[in-house]
C-alpha cells in the first residue's frame, strides 16, 4: 500500500531578518550602544522571534536574509531552524517585501511577512493575521512609530509599496493610500510597538526586569 504523501500547507510566514553586521543593523541604537552591541542585539531579536513562532500550526517558515546568504550568523540559523532561506530581492525595502510576497504567493493562499524587532509579537498575533486573510486582501499590524510590524496578503501589487518614505512614521499612511487605489479589502490589527531607538530599548529592558523580578 502507498501512502498518502501530505499535503503542504496553504499559509506561509516570512520572516525578514538581515546579517548582523556590525554598523549596519539596528543604527539607531548606536551611539547609544557601540556597533558591535548593538548588533549582538539583534541577533538576540532575530533569536527569540524565531523561538516563538517555530510553534505556529499548519504554518510553513520561510526566512529571507539581506544582504547575502554567507554570514556565518544566517548558516547558524539555517542550521538551528532548518528553515527555507533565501535572499531579499529588490532595490528598497518596498520592492523587497512585494517580491517575497509575490513569491509565496505562488504557491501559498495565504502570507504574512514579520521582522524581527517586534518582541510582544507573539503567536495569537500572527495567527490573527492568518485568520484576517479569510475574508480580507490584506492585513496590517502597525506599530507605535507609524509603520507596521506585520503584513500579509492573499494578493499583492507592487503599487502598495510605491512611493513610501521607509524609515518614517508615514509608512503605514502611505501604505494605505495606495491600497485605496487597488480596492483591496485591509483589516488592521492591533498597535503593537517595536525597537528602533533608544528609548524604545529603554522601555524593552524594563519589561525585562519586571518580568524577572
């Protein structure tokens, strides 16, 4: 008797990480911190956000790195993970984001695309997210600063990521607008908030002591 050979999953999660090179991952935080702490940082991020999501159901993980697969930190990951990795495509990080969803979307019904610096991200969350996807194009999870944290889609246009002033709090604005033009159906999740500056890894680390204490 042959068996049934399972059938993949309709959902994937992309997970957008980045090689830790020092001075050229998570910049606001320097001089605050030197570059070399700073990018020990966020692979203590890019650590934990894959912990909490390897418990996702009927999910399948994709990771897409930038700006090369050969980092010895993206081998220990790919190792640790076993994850499907591959490269970031595209001049900003617009083009980026709709390449890669673009790309799983060949194959997937439904993808949702997450960073790394969003610690309160927790499973429900992105789970939410799937669900949204049920009856809407796309869904956002904006953040404090006037981005998001989270995207996903059943479909996408390269025209959502048009013309967006990335690293600004007029991301999320922006993103919407253009989503007006497409007629797609958007549902927004909850505000959560990331790390990017000082003060927001102020407040990080004193969530930790409480949660310690």
């Amino acid at each position: 008797m042959h068996k049934t050979k399972k059938l993949k999953n309709d959902q994937q999660l992309i997970v957008f990480i980045k090689a830790p090179i020092p001075g050229q991952c998570k910049t606001r935080l320097i001089p605050y911190m030197s570059a070399q702490a700073a990018s020990e940082f966020y692979m203590s991020l890019v650590r934990s956000c894959l912990d909490n999501i390897k418990s996702l159901d009927n999910t399948d993980i994709a990771i897409y790195t930038y700006p090369d697969l050969n980092h010895p930190f993206i081998s220990e990951i790919k190792q640790k993970y076993a994850r499907e990795i591959n490269l970031q495509k595209g001049d900003d990080l617009g083009e980026r984001m709709h390449h890669a969803l673009q790309h799983s979307l060949k194959n997937y019904s439904k993808a949702v695309l997450i960073g790394t610096d969003c610690p309160v991200m927790d499973k429900d969350y992105i789970e939410q997210a799937f669900n949204q996807l049920n009856k809407h194009e796309m869904v956002y999870g904006p953040s404090e600063d006037g981005g998001y944290v989270l995207v996903g889609a059943t479909q996408v246009s390269d025209a959502v990521f048009s013309n967006i002033n990335w690293g600004t709090d007029k991301v999320l604005e922006q993103s919407l607008q253009n989503i007006n033009a497409t007629n797609y159906n958007v549902h927004i999740l909850a505000t959560l908030w990331d790390i990017d500056t000082p003060e927001d890894y102020i407040k990080y680390q004193q969530i930790h002591i409480k949660e310690s204490a």
